[in-house]
C-alpha cells in the first residue's frame, strides 16, 4: 500500500509538472519562433552599431534579451557583429545575455518564482553584462578575437525572416505565423525529451528527498554553496526547459535561491557545447575571459536572490 501511495503521489506530481510546462511551452516556443521570423541577424547588427560604447552596452545586452537565437545562431550572429564593426563592448554584452535572458527564460521565471525573481534577475543580469562588456573592451580583450568564416545553420528560421520576405504586409504576416508554427512544432519535438525529463526529476525530488535534506547541503547559510554551483554548472549543458520546474522543487525542498539561480546561469551561459562554438571564435585569453566573467555573474546574481528573496 504504501509503495501504491508512493507512485501514485510521484505521478500526480509528474503529470502537474508536466501539464504546466506543456501549457507554457507551446505557448512561449510559437511566441519566441515568431520574434526569430520578425528580428533577423541583420536588424541586429543595425539596431547595435552606436558611436558611444556604453550605449553600445545596453544595446547589445538587451538585444540579447529579445533575440530568441539557439546557439547554433547565436555565433553566426557574433561573428556578423564583430566583422561588420559594431563595438566589441556591444556583442560582448550581447554574447552574455543572449543564452541566459529571452522571452522564454522570463516567461517560465514569471510562472514558477513571481514577478519579483524574474525582474531581480533580469535586472542584474542586464546591469553586470554592460559592465562586463565595457571592462572588456577597457582592456584590449579585442585583440583576442580571431578571423573566422561563420556558416548560417539550418535550424529555427535562418534565411527565412521578416526582411527577406515577399508581398504585402498581411502576405507577410502570415508567411510568419506559418513558419513560426512549423519552427516551434519542431523546436517541441526535440525539446519534448527534456521536459519529460525535468518533470521527472522534479517528481522524483519532490517525493523521495526528505524537506531538510538539501538545505543542510545548499541552504542559505552555506556561503561556498553559490560559487560551487557555478563551477558545477558551468561545464553542463542545461537545457532551461528541463532546469525550472527542477529549480522550484529544490527552492521548495530547501535550497537557496541564489544556489540555484548560479546552477541555471553557469549551466546556461556557458556550456560546453557553447565553448566549443566559440574556441573557433576567441583566443584562449578571451574564452578564458569570458568563462570568469559568466562566473562573476552567476555568483552576484545568485547571492542578491539569497539577500533579496
């Protein structure tokens, strides 16, 4: 009986899990495949190129927030920046915000933590990639930039957007709501596997981790558990879908906000697969560089979420 109640407990928090993030996930995936079809890499490097660098700055960072670009796409769009002479500051800030800040990310924020999180977020993270952006390009690290060949991919909507478009403007629109149907049906399919697998961990942890377990280990009180969840995720390649509902089962069980905010940030904003894109791109000093400073903002971020929250 007792093994019954377990399973029956574990697939009811399965199947709310999941039903939520099905729900969300349709709806952000068309939404996010609409804004590829409507913001092409071309509109970016316009929207970017500014005489002054902080300008620049902002620009960058929060065109990396709007820009729904899978990884795949972002580099192409790095290197366009950078060969058509828009301020390394700029796509520097782009570069930091762009895999851990798009409707997507803040939409589920929204959903599983409030608006307070998502804003608090946001906010710091927009701020410290400026900043970053402008140190960077303070010091030179420009030089550290190679002469690369990018190649277009052939995933999300690259060489099918809003510019490249023929006919009138309803012709147009609904050229767009087609393509972002058929992107985001796709995008759904891969990403299927990894929302199952998230709202399984996150039934798993909710039923089977005792409630005071997880905050012995990466409470509020463990100061070293926020740059250790950094380094952790760092090297992983966490898929956002998979990671939120699994962050609110731990914040649930008793881990720190800010631990688990650092996990998502070095998970997100540099994984393996996205340091191996850019070792074609960036010299040793500036990978080096950049992996410090998604270090830097996963620690500040995740220590104002223990202080805020």
């Amino acid at each position: 009986m007792l093994e019954n109640g377990f399973l029956i407990h574990a697939a009811t928090e399965f199947a709310k899990l999941f039903g939520e993030l099905l729900l969300l996930f349709v709806g952000i995936s068309f939404i996010v495949a609409l804004l590829q079809v409507y913001i092409s890499p071309a509109r970016v490097k316009r929207l970017l190129t500014s005489d002054k660098k902080i300008v620049s700055g902002i620009l960058g960072a929060s065109l990396g927030t709007v820009t729904p670009f899978c990884s795949c796409s972002t580099i192409p769009v790095l290197s366009g920046l950078l060969k058509s002479g828009a301020p390394f500051c700029g796509v520097v800030s782009f570069l930091l915000t762009s895999p851990v800040l798009n409707p997507a990310i803040i939409t589920l924020f929204v959903a599983f933590f409030g608006i307070k999180a998502a804003a608090i977020y946001a906010a710091f993270v927009l701020s410290l990639s400026v900043i970053i952006g402008l140190v960077l390009d303070k010091f030179g690290f420009v030089d550290a930039v190679k002469e690369i060949k990018s190649k277009r991919c052939g995933c999300c909507s690259c060489g099918k957007t809003w510019d490249t478009m023929n006919g009138n403007f309803f012709q147009k629109q609904a050229k767009a709501i087609r393509i972002a149907a058929a992107n985001s049906g796709e995008l759904f399919k891969d990403v299927l596997p990894y929302l199952l697998v998230g709202a399984g961990i996150g039934a798993f942890i909710h039923e089977v981790i005792p409630e005071n377990f997880l905050a012995n280990f990466a409470g509020v009180d463990n100061f070293l558990a926020i740059p250790l969840a950094a380094v952790v995720g760092i090297p992983m390649y966490i898929r956002t879908e998979t990671m939120i509902p699994v962050a609110s089962i731990l914040m649930a069980k008793g881990v720190a906000p800010g631990v688990v905010i650092a996990l998502i940030i070095g998970g997100a904003g540099a994984s393996l697969p996205e340091l191996t894109l850019l070792s074609s791109m960036f010299q040793k000093k500036m990978l080096a560089a950049f992996m410090v400073c998604v270090f830097v903002v996963a620690i500040v971020t995740g220590c104002a979420f223990n202080f805020v929250l």
